[in-house]
C-alpha cells in the first residue's frame, strides 16, 4: 500500500498536480483500496479543520494583506533604511531587517518577497550589489516571517501535535533574530570585500521621523507578542486584535487604504483562507493513512539503532525535512511528518516546542530552495528574472541557514528560553 500511495504522490507533484489534490488523490485511492468506506474521506477532510487553533490563519491573513495595502510595508522599509542604510552594507541589512519587520507583520514569506523584494530589490542594484547578491538577499531573507512569529507554520504544527501556539510563537523569535543577524552579517562582509559604500544619507532628526510615522505599524507585532506575553489574549485571539487594529490604521490613521479596496482585501484573504484550508485537509487524511498503515513504526524501526545517540536521529531528521522542503511547502510537510516524528522526538526526550521549531525552521529554508522553493517562483515574477539565475543567487544563503539551523538544533536554548520565561517551563 505504502509504495502505492508515495508512487502515486510523487507522479502527481512531478507532474505540477495542485499540491492538494497530489495530497489527497492517493489517500482517496487507498481508502478504496482498503475498503474502507468513501464516507471516511470525507469525514477526515473535514475533521482535518475542524480545529480551534487553526482560526487564527484567516485573522493573520487578512491583517498581512490589509497591511500592504494600507501603506505599512513601505514606512518599515523606510525605517530600516534610516537606522542602517548609512553603515557599510547598509542597504542589504536594511533590506533583511525590512524583511524582519515585514515577517512580523505578515508571517507570510512569499508575501515579504513581493512587498520587501519590490521596493528593496532596485534600491541594492543602484547601490552596485549586483543582479545576483540582491535576488538572493530579499529571495532568502524573506523566509525569516515564516520563524517571527506569527507564523502559519507553527499554527499548523500547534493544531496537529497539541502543541501550545504561544509557546512555538515565543520559540521562533531566537532562531528569527539569529537567522537574520547570520544573513545580515554576511551582508556587510560582502559590501566590505567589494567596496560597497552607501550612498544613503540621514539628516538630523530623521529617525524619529521616521519612527514615528512607522509606530502604527510597528504596533501590530507589538500587540500580537506584547498579548501573548502578557496574557492579555490568545494566540487566535491576537489576530484578530491585529487584523481590526491594521484595518483602522489604514482607514482612519494613514489613510491609504479605501473601502472598495478593503473589501477587495477581504475577498482575496478569504481565497487564500480557502486554499491553505484546502491543503490542512488533504494533508490530514494523507496523514490519517500513514498512520493507519502504521509508517510511523517503519520510521521508527529505521532510526532505532540511533536512538541510543540523540544527535544523530536530529541528523537524520533533518536531512528528511530538508529534502521534504525541496519539494513541497512548509505547511503540507508539516502536517505529514510531525505526526511520524513526534514519537521519536519522546522517543530521545526531545521537546516538541523545539522540534516545532526545527521543523518549521526546515520549512523556511524550503521556501526558497530548488526546485519546488515558493520564494523563488514569487522571485521570478518580482524580478523579472529567469528560474536559475534566482537558484544559483540563493545558494550562499542556503549555506548560511544549514548553519543556523545546526545552531538551533543543538542550542535548545535558543529557542526555548523565552518560553520558559513565560510560560515557566
């Protein structure tokens, strides 16, 4: 059965078949083939939605596409370029702490390459960073929104392991933060070795300006952490806090977002609702059936011989995720493999807020890794350039995350000290 369903998933996503339908085509096929009622797909499909904490994604979607439109995204990149624009590879670092901020706002990466990489993107070519280093900057620094929370990801990942929402939201932010200094490090390395200086120039008084005119918008991350934080809300609850907020700032404070046009945001959000809603629930049944043909004891069967040496299962892991990355988003994979991996993260005594956190940081840098990366194919219509120049931009940057995510693979302490802080464990 197993060799059937992988056979017929992998003929499906070789062949460009919408990813939801190459989910749930082969469960559908195996549930026949195993007798089981057709009535149970359905109820799977459904059941596979049918979950609290995936409320939040709507919310999340909406406040990101009402921010872009709303004027938001540009005052973070003009804050960015202010406070480091003026320094040695300063508007390469400003470009990934837009990206940073942008995350913050969003958790969308995709979303970050069109809002950030469209503005961001001429303003590096004209600094001569060069066709190359400026795709694969925004390309890859992108994928951080996906570990900032929020992060659909991480949701998915809460509603299928029980995993708290809060925990893996406080989790992302160390890997976030280290992740965008590592690529903003490599920056300024770059712009010293060529002899990059910034044109950019700040006049006194500049920075509050500009501080003050992106306040509105840094509010939003400050109202969906600050919340959490504090208890004030849920995680579900915070988008929605951070959806009606954006919406007022973009009618009412900044002024740059109409009616019509919020109404064409809503329709928009709620396609896209649909589509990941879509993929939640094919992948659950798909997940439903590795579980039922019990794939989970194959795996655990092939990595056995490791658990006595937990670093090399973490390996192994890895070196899964990383592949699955290449191949399919963050949110399907996520949905497949953590039920499979979350007995052998018990297994090794592994906590699942950070297997959350590998995971999900895998699924960022799937966003933009050849040859089924997200971020590149957005880069594509963004920088009206050709798929390989794009790929080969990025591959300094994959270097750079495999390192970060060996980082937080064996720090733990990276991402679960701020939980233990608020959550006191």
């Amino acid at each position: 059965m197993l060799p059937i369903l992988f056979g017929l998933l992998g003929l499906m996503l070789l062949a460009s078949v919408p990813i939801y339908i190459a989910l749930a085509g082969p469960s559908l096929v195996a549930i026949v083939l195993k007798d089981i009622p057709p009535l149970v797909f359905a109820q799977r499909l459904f059941g596979g939605i049918d979950k609290f904490s995936l409320m939040a994604i709507p919310f999340f979607i909406l406040a990101a596409n009402i921010m872009g439109k709303g004027g938001m995204s540009r005052r973070i990149i003009a804050l960015s370029n202010i406070l480091v624009g003026r320094f040695y590879g300063g508007t390469a670092a400003g470009s990934v702490l837009a990206c940073m901020l942008f995350g913050a706002l969003s958790g969308s990466a995709p979303a970050t390459v069109v809002a950030i990489g469209g503005i961001t993107y001429p303003m590096l070519l004209e600094n001569s960073y060069g066709k190359k280093f400026s795709m694969g900057i925004v390309t890859s620094a992108a994928c951080i929104a996906i570990l900032i929370p929020p992060s659909i990801t991480m949701i998915v990942y809460a509603a299928t392991t029980g995993t708290s929402v809060g925990s893996l939201f406080m989790a992302g932010i160390g890997p976030g933060l280290l992740l965008g200094a590592i690529f903003i490090a490599y920056a300024v390395w770059y712009a010293r070795k060529n002899n990059i200086r910034s044109t950019f120039q700040v006049a006194p008084g500049q920075v509050w300006i500009a501080l003050k005119d992106s306040s509105w918008a840094i509010g939003v991350p400050v109202i969906i952490i600050g919340g959490i934080y504090s208890g004030v809300f849920t995680p579900t609850e915070s988008a929605t806090v951070a959806a009606v907020y954006a919406m007022l700032v973009g009618l009412f404070i900044y002024k740059e977002l109409s009616w019509k046009e919020l109404y064409e945001v809503c329709v928009s959000s709620a396609l896209t609702t649909a589509q990941i809603m879509f993929l939640v629930a094919a992948a659950s049944v798909l997940s439903w059936i590795l579980t039922v043909n019990q794939t989970q004891l194959l795996l655990q069967q092939l990595i056995q011989p490791f658990i006595s040496t937990p670093w090399a299962v973490l390996v192994i892991m890895n070196i899964m995720l990383i592949i699955a990355g290449m191949f399919m988003d963050a949110v399907p994979f996520v949905l497949l493999l953590a039920p499979l991996f979350v007995p052998i993260a018990n297994s090794i005594n592994l906590d699942l807020v950070l297997l959350g956190i590998i995971m999900t940081f895998n699924g960022a840098i799937g966003m933009f890794s050849p040859p089924f990366g997200l971020n590149i194919f957005v880069g594509m219509a963004t920088f009206k350039e050709p798929f390989g120049k794009i790929a080969r931009a990025v591959v300094p940057f994959l270097v750079l995350s495999l390192v970060a995510l060996i980082i937080v693979t064996y720090v733990p302490e990276i991402s679960l000290w701020i939980p233990s802080i608020v959550y006191g464990k």
